[in-house]
C-alpha cells in the first residue's frame, strides 16, 4: 500500500496534493492495522503478547531497514 502510494506521488509535483496523499495513506495505514489487531484478537484469537510484539519488532524493523541499506550503498561506492 505504502509502495503504491509512493509511486503516485512521484507523478504529483506540487506539495499540496503530496501532502493531503501523506495524510490519507497515514489514516488507511492506521485503519488498516485496526482492524487487522482486532481480527487478530477478536476473529483469530491470537495471544496478545505475541501479535503486539510482533507488531512492535515490525515498526522497528521497518524504520532501521533505510538506514542499513543507505549505510550499505555508501560503503560499495568508496570500494
């Protein structure tokens, strides 16, 4: 969802529409893992424990993998 949205904003120049398609992506992420944890916790009846950690050990993952592949690709270019 999150590559989609990336790829029609690269076709949008201006800020304002960029920026309202940030807002909009943001609020389908967060419905989206709403009603993802409730069919979790509800529907599947998952462990809490395991389902918030997994879903913790995720976000975390997700903000340091950037910085690992732009650590990655400078460390080619001065080889």
């Amino acid at each position: 969802m999150i590559a989609w949205r990336m790829r029609q904003g690269r076709t949008t120049p201006a800020a304002q529409p960029s920026l309202s398609e940030f807002y909009r992506s943001w609020l389908e992420r967060y419905l989206l893992l709403g009603v993802l944890l409730a069919a979790g916790l509800g529907g599947l009846k998952l462990m809490p424990l395991g389902l918030l950690s997994g879903f913790i050990l995720g976000q975390v993952i997700w903000i340091f993998a950037p910085l690992t592949v732009e650590a990655g690709a400078r460390d080619t270019e001065e080889k």
